[in-house]
C-alpha cells in the first residue's frame, strides 16, 4: 500500500519522491488508479499508475 507524504526511492536512479494524492488515468479507454508524487529536489508533479508506482519505488 502506497502512503501518502511518505518518502520513497526510485529502483533505478535512486532519487527520492513523495506521493501526494490519487487520481485516476486513462489507460486503453480504463480508468486505472495511479499516483501524483513529486521529486523532493523540486516542486514539479508527475503522475505513474499505482502498479508501476509499486512495483519501481521502495518505502526510503
């Protein structure tokens, strides 16, 4: 389970984020949950699915 304002790792580079939210992306015209998280050296937002958001990043 993804918690939110906690830090996580990224798998390959390392670098560590915070989710910020949920919301919902379209994917092949679905709805799949996913994750709004920000890296923690700047204010920009991404967002990932929630899968791909478990399966790349680790609880830091």
């Amino acid at each position: 389970m993804i918690e939110l304002n906690k830090i996580y790792i990224h798998y390959k580079n390392k670098k560590l984020y915070t989710p910020l939210n949920f919301c919902k992306l379209q994917e092949d015209n679905i709805w799949i949950k996913a994750v709004i998280y920000k890296p923690n050296d700047c204010d920009e937002l991404f967002v990932r699915s929630y899968k791909e958001f478990e399966k790349k990043f680790t609880k830091h």
